[in-house]
C-alpha cells in the first residue's frame, strides 16, 4: 500500500493521541466508569445497608392477633429465626421491644420511641384479620417514605413465617417437615440441535450462559462506543480541514481515498487505544475484594469465557466498525461547517442507536425473536443482533456466515460509495450540498 495511507494513519492517530482533548475525555469517562462500577458499594458503605436493617415488634401478654396459630409472639419468633438463617448477611434483623404497658397507645409510643433512638429503623405492628383464625394483617411503620427493600423482604419473610407456622401446627413429623423445607434443585443447560444429535453433555452450564451474557453485553456496549467515539472524530476531523483549508493541500501530496481509509484506520487504532484503557480499568475494579466476591457468588468466572464467541464477536466488531466508519467520512466531506455537522451525521447515529437499543431492551431478553432473527441479516444492525445470538442461543452456523457475507457485501459498496462522496465533497465549499449537485460531482470522478 502506498506510503501516503501510512503517512495520514501516523498523523491522525498522533495528533488525537496527544490532544489535551483526548486525554482529559478518556480520564473523565475512566472516573465515572470507576464510580459507576463501585457505586452500589460506595452507596451501603454511607447508607449502611451492609449492616441488617434493624426492625422491631412489640412482645405483649396480651394476645394482638386475635388467632390461636398465628399468634404475635409466634410470628416474632419465627421472623427471627428465619432472618438469622440468613448467614452471612441477612436483610434485616429482628429486634423486640417490651412494652410500656397494656395500653395499646403507650405501646406504640414506645416503639416510635425505639425509632427515634436510633434502635430500629422501623417496626411491625399487627391486626386481627376480619376472619377469626387467619393470619393477622401485618403493617411496617417507618419514618422513611420509600421502604421497598424492607416491605419486599419482609413480605417473602413472612410468606416462609406462614407457611411455617402452619406446618408447625399440623403435627407433621421431623423428616415430613425437613422434606417440606428442603429446596427443589433447578439447573439450567443450554443445549445445541444444529450440530448433530444435541445432548446435555454438549450444551453450556448456567455459569457459562452468565459469563455468555457478560461478554455480550460488553461487546456490545464497546462497539456502540467504538462507532459513536470514532464516528464523531472521523467526520468532525474531515469537517475541521475543509473548513480550515487544509484539505486542499492534502489532497495534493495524498489520494482523496488513501487520505479518507488512513483517516479511518487511524482514528480506528486511537479508539482502540482507548477502549484497551476502559478495559483495563473495568477489570481493576471488577477485581477489587468487593466486587469479585459478588462475581464469584455469580459463578462468574474469566475461565467459563468461550473463546469461539469472542472470535466471532470481534469479527463483528471490526465489520461493524468499518460499516459506520465509511458512513461518517462520507457525511464529514459533504459538511462545510463544524456547526453543521451534528445534523448531518444525525441519521447514522439513529440507525446505530435502534441496533443497539434492539438488542439492550428486547434481544438480550428473547433472543429467538423474529425481530432479532431478522435484525441479524440487516448490514447495520447484525453486529450487535448476531452477537446476541451467538452468545445467548444457538443460530445454525449458516446464518452466522450469510450474516458475515452480507455485511461485508455492504462495507463493500459503502466504501465504494463513501469513495466516490469523498472525491466529490472534500472541495464543495459554500452552501450546503443538495444530492443533486453531489450526483453530479460524483459521475464528475470516474
């Protein structure tokens, strides 16, 4: 290849590579990646939602449930039993507070000033049900507006506390009781059909299908990173030298295409540059004590990583790339002005932007879906639809190919066509071009 490609390669990817610009944005997004990922555990260390929710009820002689079975005191108990076989950490923790006397509005008292103490967040109180015998209507009283996570555990906890005081009171004996209370076991496999006769043995285990989904995810988000990163710099670089004039005497030492694919593959080696850096830094957080130990209650695991999907979800990742790349250069020759360039390159970042959604909102979740079947074999969509297929099903590996096949077919004629609107929209000044005057300056080129 001509030294002229290389010679615009070295000096796009240099002078991005040491743009102020460049260095303050790529350390920017890092801290906020860093933040977003450690997020959850920065916010329970403030909140203290690391430590059990403390939570109490009020222990009475006095009977408040009005049902022999069901009885506040049994409730109680079993509410902590069942929070403290929550080891090592469980949501909340059960705290019982005497009772001034035997007045139901002193007792509350007491209990909101348990509150207001400081020793529990909030407490339950209980009501007789309309029929005698069921179980009492149970409210959680706190000072906090929003209490969905203790609402929501404390309804499992006392659905398990119901269930358990019944079986408790039906005279079962211990090994009916431990039956009852064992767990059914559950595992999921996923198994292939399109290579011969399918079998468990040759299908992917639970942990490997989460570490599948991982890397979908990631792939996805790089690539649609990749295009929005490197689609704006490709076109608002050409933009910046029209309206400089520098592309004037460019043209005249490089070739209009070796100038436009240089462009192209220099601004691709800068955004590797920095997706290797998000890389590094998503993997020094996701190592860190706290967040490995969630990844490894996950089964998550850089070993169950299938090293085929990550093939295949690369070469996806370059077509893709060099699809929208083409696209933006073209749309960066025709624009004069760098005020006029958001409009212009508005229709290729919708189109990325459907793709990526398609998949994020729908795909992930069925990816044997007709839309994502069919968005599989659509050039601007199949590198974030067929990804997802490949992670989370199991397409016949003829529709991968054909995938591959089309999507190539359309780098072709997109670099063919981004070609010849290069040639013709690096010296259009002035006005804004209409497509006639660019049809025009195209069949001007042969």
């Amino acid at each position: 290849m001509n030294s002229g490609f290389w010679t615009v390669v070295g000096f796009t990817a240099r002078n991005k590579l040491r743009a102020k610009s460049f260095m303050i944005t790529t350390l920017i997004i890092a801290v906020i990646m860093s933040i977003g990922i450690n997020l959850p555990y920065i916010i329970s260390q403030f909140s203290g939602e690391s430590k059990p929710t403390p939570v109490g009820y009020l222990v009475t002689t006095v009977d408040q449930t009005s049902s022999q079975m069901f009885t506040a005191s049994q409730i109680g108990t079993l509410l902590t039993e069942y929070y403290k076989s929550q080891q090592p950490k469980p949501d909340l923790n059960i705290v019982t507070i005497k009772p001034a006397n035997d007045s139901d509005k002193d007792n509350e008292e007491a209990l909101k000033k348990a509150v207001a103490d400081g020793t529990i967040d909030g407490y339950i109180t209980f009501t007789p049900s309309k029929n005698k015998g069921d179980f009492p209507i149970v409210t959680y009283k706190s000072e906090s507006l929003m209490e969905g996570k203790v609402s929501q555990s404390l309804k499992g906890a006392l659905q398990g506390v119901k269930q358990e005081a019944i079986l408790r009171g039906g005279g079962l004996s211990d090994e009916l009781m431990t039956l009852l209370r064992s767990p059914v076991q559950l595992d999921t496999v996923q198994i292939s059909t399109n290579g011969g006769a399918g079998s468990i043995g040759q299908g992917k285990t639970e942990e490997e299908q989460g570490m599948d989904m991982l890397t979908v995810y990631v792939i996805i988000i790089l690539l649609f990173m990749a295009i929005m990163i490197s689609g704006q710099m490709i076109a608002s670089e050409i933009t910046a030298e029209k309206s400089s004039r520098v592309m004037e005497i460019l043209i005249t030492s490089v070739a209009p295409l070796r100038a436009m694919f240089g462009k192209i593959f220099g601004m691709f080696l800068v955004v590797l540059v920095q997706l290797a850096i998000y890389i590094v830094v998503i993997v020094i957080n996701m190592t860190l004590p706290h967040n490995k130990e969630k990844l490894g209650d996950m089964g998550i695991s850089l070993s169950n990583i299938d090293p085929v999907l990550v093939i295949y979800a690369l070469l996806f990742f370059l077509t893709g790339y060099y699809l929208f790349a083409t696209l933006f250069a073209a749309v960066g020759s025709i624009v004069s002005r760098t005020e006029d360039l958001g409009q212009a390159v508005l229709p290729i970042t919708m189109i990325s932007l459907a793709g990526f959604y398609i998949c994020i909102l729908g795909g992930i979740q069925n990816p044997g879906s007709t839309l994502v079947k069919v968005s599989s074999f659509i050039p601007f969509f199949s590198p974030y639809a067929m990804v997802v297929r490949l992670g989370l099903s199991d397409p016949p590996l003829w529709q991968v190919w054909l995938s591959i096949a089309i999507l190539l077919a359309s780098i072709l004629a997109a670099g063919w066509l981004s070609a010849k609107i290069y040639r013709a929209g690096v010296l259009m000044y002035g006005k804004k071009p209409t497509l006639r005057e660019i049809g025009k300056a195209m069949r001007s080129y042969k």
